[in-house]
C-alpha cells in the first residue's frame, strides 16, 4: 500500500458521555498515518475539557473552539479547508470506527482506483447491520428515494472534497446533498458491505430533529429527480 495520509474531521457539541471512546476509536486505527481536526462547536456541557486533555496525550489531535454554535455543515467545512491528508475522513463525535475502518477503506480505494468510499455500520444497541437490505439495491436507483450512505463512513480524496465541501444552506442531511452532487456529476461512490462502524442511532441529529432533517432530505430528492 502506499504511504498516504488521512485528516480526519470531527464536529463536537454537548458529547461529553461518548466523545473520548469516539475520539480513542480513531486514535487505536491500524492506520497510523493521520491527523484528527475536531472542534467544539460552542458545547455548554465538559466537552471541550476532556478534548484539551486528548490532545496533550496525542499530538496528532488539533482542536479548535467556535466562540459561538455555527452548526455541523459550516464547522465541517472549516475543517476540510485547512487540512493536510491526501484523504478526508469524516467521524461522528457519538460514534464509534472499529480498528480497521481507515486501512480497510484506504486499500480497497487504491485497489479499484476510486476516490470515495463508505462502508456499513453496526448499530450501537442492537448490532445489527446498517443498511440492511437496501444495501443490496445499486445506489444509483436508491439515492432518488433515501441516502444510501452512512455520513461518518465517509472518506473521500482530500482535493476532490476540497472542490464540492458541503453546502452551507443545507443545516441538515448535508451528508446527503453532498453524495448528490458527487453522484450527478459522475463520482462514484465504493460503499464496503463490510461494517466498518459502530453506529449510535439514538439520541443524535437524525432523531433530534427528524423534521427539519426531512425537510431538507425532500429537497435534495426533488433537485435529483428534476422537480
């Protein structure tokens, strides 16, 4: 395998009961040649404390601190901008990458010459595989319907994500835009049935805020369809 690098990009709000496991989840890779940009997106609660300690026990960690909240998307994509890696690697703060994730990405993308991939999860409780069946239908026909991917699987190239970043009108399903546009114009996306992470379905942005994320959800649909 060649010697390549890998950023990976972490949002933290209010995570305090998970965000050291996930954090130590990326850490404990047998890919050792990365970087880990995670910033505290203003969080009320001891997040940020236990970060600046990570951070003096490992120097691959930076952190930053929003003075105020601005949101997954924007924090996202202040993140992507300044990294070093030839790849891109998203981790959600209450989620968990089991040790092989990256170097199991990383090999099977220079393998089949592709510069995005995701993989399935475990979910956290039931350990069952995420996405189930659907996981068998071709992206290309699911993606009009639902997104196919799961958003804290993802690593892309680093300069072909620094060209599309998020889109900072979408507050959510920004994960799904994004795998929009990369599919309208003709990216294609290397999704590992292998789960490859552990995936809290509870408590987080999806369920919080199941309405707004359907909102914007039905407006990726409709620009994918046309109407």
């Amino acid at each position: 395998m060649k010697t390549n690098s890998v950023s990976v990009i972490m949002s933290v709000y209010n995570n305090e009961n998970t965000v050291l496991e996930s954090v130590n989840s990326i850490l404990s890779q047998t890919f050792t040649e990365i970087e880990i940009l995670i910033t505290d997106d203003s969080s009320t609660d001891n997040s940020y404390e236990i970060l600046k300690d990570l951070k003096n026990q490992d120097g691959r960690i930076k952190l930053f601190k929003n003075q105020k909240n601005i949101g997954l998307t924007k924090t996202l994509n202040n993140m992507i901008k300044i990294s070093n890696g030839d790849f891109i690697a998203r981790q959600d703060a209450d989620d968990y990458s089991l040790p092989i994730r990256l170097e199991t990405q990383i090999k099977m993308m220079e393998k089949f010459d592709i510069k995005i991939s995701t993989a399935r999860a475990l979910e956290l409780e039931t350990k069952r595989e995420i996405p189930g069946l659907s996981f068998y239908i071709p992206y290309k026909y699911l993606i009009y319907f639902k997104n196919p991917f799961i958003h804290g699987t993802l690593v892309i190239d680093s300069s072909l994500m620094k060209r599309f970043l998020y889109n900072e009108d979408y507050f959510f399903a920004q994960d799904y835009e994004l795998f929009s546009r990369l599919f309208q114009n003709k990216k294609q996306i290397l999704n590992i049935k292998k789960p490859l992470y552990i995936l809290n379905t509870k408590n987080n942005i999806s369920n919080n805020f199941k309405t707004e994320q359907k909102a914007f959800s039905d407006i990726v649909k409709k620009n994918l369809r046309g109407f």
